[in-house]
C-alpha cells in the first residue's frame, strides 16, 4: 500500500510554501522534515510537554496534535521567525539570553512561541500570571526560576521597545 | 587589564543560537537519504522467545532491511559489556543487542526495522511477528529478595553483589551506645527524563571506510570505544559527534545503548545513513531509571545525639540488568555519611535483579537514597533526644580543622574517601539565617492560629565530585588571535562553552568573546571519559586551564624573541603580549602565533612575518628547537588522585491542608559549596534544576509497575514532571567557597547538588507538619491523607537490633515540653511506627 499524500499551502514565518505531504504527517513532522525548519522540537509526541508549540494565525498550538493536512492555508509562526525583521532577537529571546531562562535548550522552542503570544495578550503581567502562562510546558533543567523570570523580563523589553518606536515616530 | 572572567555570571554563548531554532540535536541532522529505524520491543516482562517472523514487515512498501539477533555476528552477537566491573560484581548480566533468545524487561529490543520513513518503519515493526513463551515476571525489591523465581536461572538469590565497607566494629559501637534506635527507609523508583530522549545517527563512508556517529551521549569517547569494539573497526575509523544534547541527567552516560551499536551497523551493512529518535514512550520503558531502593539503619548515639556507631544495610533494585556496575549502590553506601563522621561505620548492599528497566545513574547517582536515610535518621535522633534536629547535626559535623578526611572506605571511582575541604558549621549557621530557622516556632505559631499547618525540614548533603581518571583540553590561539578550545566531555546543557572560555580567557589574558570551545568531538579531542558526577568543571575546567598555561608560556617565550625582551617583563593582556610598564611596545596574540609557526609559503599578509626570508631569523637555532614545536597550540590532562568533595545544606518550609493534604512548598533555601565559583549564573541554574528534580522525586514522580512488569505510568500524561506551577516558587540560595585543596582553579562539582537532600528535607518538613512518620518517598497528597486516615495499617519498621525493646514514636514538642526528660512518659500517639530502645 502506498502512501496517500496531499497538497497543502502554508505561510510559515512569512514565506510561501507548497509541499505534497503524506496526509498522517504531523505538523511537527513537516515543518522538521518537509521544510526542514528543525527549531520546533518533538518532546512527548502527545500534547503534554509543550516543546513543539507553534503560533497558528498567531494562537499557541501543539504542532505534534496537528495533521500537516489540516493546516493548509494558514500561518505558522516557529521559533526561526521570531526574531525581528532587522536581526534583533525578539524581548522573549533577548529575556531567555538575559536571564539564563534555558539550560540545555530542546523545551525552549516551545516557551518562546507561547510567551510570545501571551505577552502579546498580557503587556504587563504579574509574577503569579508569568508563572500561570508557562505552567503548560515541561522543562527538565531549569526548574523554571528564570523561565518565570524570563517571562516578566520579556514584556518589559517589550515594553522599552514599544516606547522607543513610539519617541522615534513621534521625533519625525 | 583584561576584565577577570572567572567568577563572573557572564552570559552563556550557547543562548543565542539555541533561542533562534538553530540549535543542531540529533534528530536535526539528515537529509533525503537518510534510513529510519524503529524497534520492535517486547511487551512482556519475561518471556522465551519462540520465533520471530519479519515476513509481512518485509512486504511493506519503502522497508529496507528487518534485523534480528540472527543476523547479528561476532562480537555483536554477545552480550553488551558489563562497563564498570567490580570485585563484588559477582553475577553481572547484561543484554544483548537484539534479544537472543529471552526477554527480561517490557521495551528490551526484539527487532529492528530499517524504512526510508520513520512512519513507515514503525508500520512494519507491527507487524513482525514475535512468538513469546510468557514467564511470570520478578517484579520489586521484595519479590526479587524472596527470590522464588529467579531473573536469570545462574543468579542464585537474583543477587548480582553483595559488597560490605566499614571501618570500626559498628555492630559493638551500636550495641553500647547509650541510646538506640533503628528504621527502615523506602524510595521509590524515578528516572533522568530529559526532555530529547536518546538518538543516533550513523554514516558510512564507504569510500574512506569511516564511520560517522552523531548521538545524544554524555561520554562520545565511550561511544567510539564500544563501537569499534563490537562492529570490528580500528578506533581510527570511527569518529562520535555528540551535537546539541536536550538534557541527560545521568541517563546518557550509559554505552553503548542497543540502538548506538545497531544503527551504525544497519548504515554500514546497507551503505546508507541511517537515524533512530527515540520516542517518549521508548524513554520510559527501554532507557533507564533509578532511585528504587530500601535501607535499614541502625544507630547507637549519645545524650548530645552524637552518633557512635551506624549499621546499614541497603537493598538496590537495579532492574533486568548491570551494564553500570556498582556505582549507585557505592554512591549510597558512601555518601551516606555526609558531613559527619560516625565513630564506627559499617554498609552492606545488595542488588537485585528484577524483570524491569535497567537502573543506572540519574542524578544524584544514588546519593538521594543515602542522604535521605542519614538525614532522616539524624531527625529522629533529636525527635528522641527532644533537641534541635540543627543541634543534633552540629554535634556531629566533622570540623573545619580535620580536613583532609579520610575515612577509611572506597569511593566509586575506586579510591580513597577522603574529603579534601569544607566548612559545614558555617553552612549550617548560613542555612539558618537564610530559612529563619530561629524564628519558625513563632511562624508556626501565628500559622496555627489560622488553622494552617506548617513544618520545616532540613537536610546536609556532601558530594564527592569529579572523580577520575583524567579529562584532557586542547588550546590554539589563531593568527587571528582567535583562541580555539576543544575538550572531550560532552555537554548537555551546563554551558561548558561558556565556563570553559571563560577559565581560558583569564589564563591567557584574551578577551571572552575571543574564546570559543568544543566539545565531545572525538575528531577535536580523542581522550576523554565523559560527563557525569559532577566532573565538568573540575576535570575539564582545570584541563584547559593547565593547556592554556602551557600556551601562555609559549607565547611569552615567543613575544620574548621577538620583542628582544626577558620573558619575566612581559605579560600578556587584553589578547597582546605586552613589555610590563610600556604599552607602546607589544605584540598582538594572534601575530605571536603566525612567528611561532616558521614558514617556507607565506598564505597571507601576517604569514609573511613567519617566512624564510622576512628577516626574523635568528640563525645560532634551528627554527624549531629540538623538543619544541610548531604553532601557539598545547594540550594537557588534569588527572586528580582523589575526588574532590563539594557539600551543601538544604531546607523547606512547607504547609499541609489539614483537609486535603495537599502538600505546599512555601520556602525554600539553599546553602551550597562547590568551592571556586567559574560562573555563578551557571551554578544557580544547575541548583534550581536540581531542587525542582529533588522536589519531583520527594512529592510526584513514580515508576507505576504492576505485578506483570508493566509500566502503567509511561508516558508525561501519567508520569508527573513537575510544571513551573508543581516548583517553589523562589529557591533562596546562599553560596560558601571553600576551595578544593586538590586542583588548580579550586573548583568542585555543581551538577547534581540541587537534587541530592531535597527528599530529605521535603520528608522532615512533613513530618514535622503532620507529627507522624514519613517513611516512604515520593508521597502525595492522597497518600499522605491515607496516612492521617489509616495509620495502624502502615506496617511498622523492622527492629534489626540486637534485643530490641520498647518502640515508640515520641512528638519532639510534647517531649521538648515534659518536665521529665525520660521519654517513656511521654504520650504516645495512636499512628506510632518508630522503633526506640532506651538504655
């Protein structure tokens, strides 16, 4: 028996792609074999240890519960297309640099595309929210101190950054 | 002068690479070509293997090859080595590659398939065909002592060791103690779980006759050696990469696995790359775990709880099989005493074979399980005593002035137990002021009044680390002035990149950022012993510092050349040899290295300095002097004659529902000495790591085996790693440097401290909430409300004392609070399990 395979479109980090994939491939497993993008990492390969978060059309989504097939047409976000557009490492990056928020770094993937969006939702969270927002990902090295640190130090780059764009288009 | 880079949190240089997705793990690695295996592994515990029928996986579209033992020839046909053999290592058995002709555990590998997809290959490995005899399996320490079914028929009593250390006669230490006591003590099983689990990928060169091995180790040098050994290669043949690691915690040390012997095998037999990623659930039921263990203590001390003779025996589960010797066992039994010194000492352990996963370090490596027993045993002295449990301690630390210790035990890496250095007074006086220790009665107090219940627990820990034999590193300085680092030992996320540039940094006088080291390369540094125990830093550490001196020394002999000046006037500076009191004349490194190289072809503008013709010749000596050499590059081996021995001391406050049971962490402090600090963001990333593993291991994680040997809990839905949510929130730290005696930089391990006492510590605390006592680790909450519940049917410990008297469990508050100091008048609550005797 043959492999039954599918079309599918997908924009993942802003870049058109069109890929004939076998319809049980998960999404996890396109983006690391089909579009060789192997920052998004596989922990658990059911849904519990949040490694292989992504960002569908910008919502935090377990990539290994997702069939490739079931995402044509949508936008994926991992963690190769968070840095910003001139190079800089996104606040999230920048906090996880900052704050020693990762040791060994194969979960880390996964927390930078969820705090994106939760920083995103929440500009100035509290240490308790911080702590709530990754409380659905598995780290095994860092026993979360700087992760939870990390998150508070994230929305406060944000924040300077936010600020800086505002004086600059307001000096213009 | 160049900023001092040791002892610094400099930022690690890993970081920005892994936080963009261009970490390289792996799974990562391969292209098109690439073959995929999956294993068919066994779904019985123990069970004969009739047949094996690869036929209808054969027939399945893109299937390369099926393997089974059969194919297997030569050295790969017998079983796996036994890596660390010991005198008392009597019985050791080990698997095979592909199961021979029985299975001892569920996830022993029966079979390989080889697809060109990793989902095809698993479709296929349904549908090998495994006819199984199904034997009742040995499952559990005490299943496994009773010894009525045997693991393997030539294993009487399922006994693999017996090995007993002492010093002193303990058992007359004991016996005319004036107050004796005695209990059992019971871990359960957990495992390193790092979050990529194991993987491999191998490729022939069939042209060279070379083998490539990627894999997801803690020793690459072990890897090469056992690969070669069993595919029949020249170690010259075959180079091991580890690349970007997620995570080992003692697991990845093991060597080879299965998979690391028959993927390089199928890539050579089939001329093919071929990679396996170890899934989740392979994790759970065919690596490793660890922990299990039960320990009978009996102790003999005075009216200051000063203890005068230890009697323990241990009982270790170390699974179907002994690939790893004795070391966790040796790590318990020695451990154990932690920062005191018991006036007669003596250990017994046995370990058993039992039809479940192979145990091997995690960790801790075993250290968990004897701390826990000692500390654990010191509460109770001062619960009985009606003291301090701090009091109790301090009467027994051995004392700053008697360094070095030696106490007449061997250690695990073979040698002598001798601690070098430490200062455990003044850690207990640190730890106090960090938890408030002084002041907890009034927190109590003012907590009860609400009708909340606290306790606080309290644990010592002392970890020899960075035992032998040897780490080598090798130190280049470019013509660039680039400085090229290479080590053997593998990394899996202690930031050896960062430490180790950062001690090199400071010994040749360049800046950090021009620092950049490998590591685990065979092809980059083929001498190596791994990463484990704690040893990253104390070995490797100190061998790039002892390479880049003897770099430093060339390079100031070079610069002395060509400077014209005596080398005792120079230094070297912010990447310069520079003339001490006159900037204006210096050298860069980078051109000490194009002159320290002498040239017949000049490649480019700095090399012309080096050639024939350039006129720095000096002609009374041959350009390279006999005994020297070409290049700014050296290499050089740290090799310790004993371990270096870090310590630390743990505490918890924690709150338990007098509803529910739930169990809260609401403080948590540590005090640790790992002496000379290289990076102190490093080490406190290494303890929060540690206490939220020592916080799993107390209050969540278990190895759920029902009685057919089957895993109930193997996957992260049932197995509960702890979430940020499940941690303290906060772990208050405080460090002590007590510098080794032993190595150049001072330096002791930092890997496993966070781990080791937490159980202990979690233990104490509970009991000292709950007033009733914790014997057995993990406990949740529905245990612990069991326990309230139904006391009387906890079984109550085994009295191994000669004689054995009254036994009572006395409430330390109502004893502390009795006018009469003889306990026997005391109340004694209905959930009594403790044993005493008093003379």
């Amino acid at each position: 028996m043959s492999e039954q395979t599918a079309e599918v479109r997908l924009r993942v980090n802003g870049i058109p792609y069109l890929r004939e994939i076998p319809v049980r491939r998960t999404l996890c497993d396109v983006l690391r074999m089909d579009l060789e993008l192997t920052g998004t990492h596989v922990g658990c390969e059911h849904g519990v240890c949040g490694a292989c978060t992504i960002l569908l059309d910008g919502e935090p989504v377990r990539s290994c519960l997702l069939l490739g097939v079931t995402v044509d047409g949508h936008d994926i976000t991992t963690v190769e297309g968070l840095t910003e557009d001139d190079g800089r490492l996104s606040p999230v990056q920048q906090a996880f640099v900052d704050c020693h928020g990762l040791q060994c770094g194969f979960c880390t993937p996964g927390f930078l595309t969820t705090i994106s969006s939760f920083i995103e939702e929440n500009p100035e969270p509290t240490e308790e929210e911080a702590r709530e927002a990754v409380s659905g990902n598995l780290c095994r090295c860092t026993g979360y101190q700087n992760i939870v640190a990390s998150v508070l130090r994230a929305a406060e780059i944000a924040r300077e950054r936010s600020s800086e764009t505002t004086e600059e288009v307001s000096t213009r | 002068m160049t900023t001092r880079s040791m002892g610094e949190p400099v930022k690690r240089v890993e970081d920005p690479r892994l936080v963009t997705g261009k970490g390289r793990y792996v799974d990562d690695i391969g292209d098109a070509r690439t073959l995929h295996a999956a294993f068919v592994r066994s779904p019985h515990a123990r069970a004969l293997i009739r047949d094996i029928d690869p036929f209808e996986a054969y027939e399945v579209e893109g299937v390369v090859g099926v393997f089974t033992w059969d194919d297997l020839e030569g050295a790969l046909a017998e079983p796996l080595p036994v890596l660390i053999p010991h005198p008392d290592l009597t019985h050791a058995r080990t698997g095979y590659p592909l199961a021979k002709d029985r299975v001892n555990h569920v996830g022993e590998p029966v079979a390989m398939v080889v697809a060109t997809d990793r989902y095809v290959a698993e479709d296929a490995a349904g549908l090998v065909r495994v006819d199984y005899d199904v034997l009742e399996p040995v499952v559990g320490i005490e299943k496994s002592a009773a010894a009525t079914l045997l693991v393997h028929d030539d294993v009487p009593g399922n006994v693999a060791a017996v090995s007993t250390q002492s010093y002193g006669d303990a058992a007359a230490a004991v016996a005319a103690a004036p107050h004796r006591l005695t209990f059992e003590w019971d871990i359960e099983r957990s495992a390193c779980m790092p979050m990529e689990g194991k993987g491999v990928h191998a490729k022939w060169d069939s042209d060279e006759e070379r083998l490539t091995l990627w894999t997801s180790t803690q020793t690459s040098t072990g890897v090469r050696g056992a690969v070669s050994a069993k595919l029949g290669l020249e170690l010259t043949q075959v180079d091991v990469i580890t690349p970007d690691v997620g995570g080992g915690f003692g697991v990845k040390i093991v060597h080879p696995w299965p998979e690391e012997l028959m993927v390089p095998w199928a890539a050579i037999r089939l001329n093919r790359p071929v990679k396996w990623t170890e899934d989740r659930r392979e994790h759970f039921v065919s690596s490793a775990h660890e922990r299990a263990q039960l320990l009978t203590v009996g102790v003999g001390f005075d009216d200051d709880g000063k203890v005068l003779g230890l009697e323990v025996d241990i009982l270790h589960d170390h699974g179907a099989y002994i690939p790893y010797g004795l070391i966790v066992p040796i790590n318990s039994s020695t451990q154990l005493l932690g920062p005191y010194h018991p006036g007669a000492y003596r250990v017994t352990f046995t370990s058993l074979y039992t039809n479940t996963v192979i145990v091997t370090p995690y960790r801790g490596a075993g250290r968990p399980q004897g701390v826990y027993a000692m500390e654990r045993t010191m509460d109770r002295i001062a619960q009985y005593l009606g003291k301090d449990r701090m009091a109790v301690r301090e009467a027994n630390f051995i004392q700053p002035d008697e360094f070095p210790v030696d106490f007449g035990l061997m250690f695990q890496d073979g040698r002598p137990l001798r601690y070098d250095s430490g200062n455990y007074p003044e850690m207990a006086e640190k730890l106090k002021s960090l938890i408030d220790w002084d002041d907890f009665e009034q927190t109590r107090a003012s907590a009860a009044a609400e009708g909340r219940k606290l306790g606080i627990g309290v644990g010592f820990y002392v970890e020899g680390t960075g035992p032998g034999p040897y780490e080598g590193g090798h130190v280049q300085v470019l013509t660039s002035g680039k400085v090229k680092v290479s080590t053997g030992l593998t990394s899996q996320g202690q930031g050896h990149q960062t430490a180790f540039a950062q001690v090199v940094a400071d010994e040749l006088g360049v800046p950090f950022e021009d620092v950049v080291v490998t590591t685990g390369d065979t092809r980059r540094f083929g001498y190596s012993v791994g990463t484990f125990a704690s040893r990253g830093a104390v070995m490797s550490g100190n061998a790039v510092a002892l390479a880049a001196r003897k770099v430093r020394e060339r390079a100031l002999a070079v610069a002395s050349d060509a400077l014209e000046v005596d080398v005792e006037d120079l230094e070297l500076v912010d990447g310069k040899v520079r003339v001490k009191g006159d900037p204006s004349s210096e050298i860069p490194l980078g051109t000490v290295a194009v002159l320290s190289n002498p040239l017949r072809y000049a490649f480019d503008e700095a090399s012309k300095a080096a050639t024939q013709f350039a006129g720095t010749t000096d002609f009374s000596k041959p350009p390279v002097e006999p005994g020297g050499k070409p290049g700014l590059d050296d290499s050089d081996y740290y090799s310790p004659a004993y371990s270096t021995f870090a310590a630390g001391a743990h505490a918890a406050i924690v709150e338990t529902d007098p509803e529910t049971a739930e169990i809260k962490i609401l403080k948590y402090a540590v005090v640790h000495d790992c002496g000379k600090i290289i990076n102190p963001r490093i080490v406190e990333g290494q303890i929060h790591g540690g206490v939220a593993q020592g916080v799993a291991g107390a209050l969540y994680e278990i190895m759920a085996y029902d009685e057919a040997g089957q895993l109930t809990n193997a996957s992260f839905m049932d197995f509960l790693m702890p979430y940020a949510s499940e941690v303290p929130h906060g772990i208050e730290i405080d460090h002590l440097e007590t510098p080794s005696t032993l190595n150049p930089l001072g330096v002791k391990g930092a890997g496993e401290a966070g781990v080791i006492p937490t159980s202990a510590v979690i233990a104490s605390a509970i009991e000292d909430a709950e007033r009733m006592p914790i014997v057995r680790m993990p406990i949740s909450p529905s245990e612990l409300f069991d326990l309230r519940r139904r006391p009387r049917e906890v079984e109550p410990l085994v009295n191994t004392m000669p004689g054995g008297a009254v036994a009572t469990w006395i409430d330390p508050r109502s004893v502390a609070d009795a006018t009469s100091q003889n306990p026997t008048t005391t109340d004694v609550p209905a959930n009594s399990r403790a044993k005493k005797e008093s003379e």
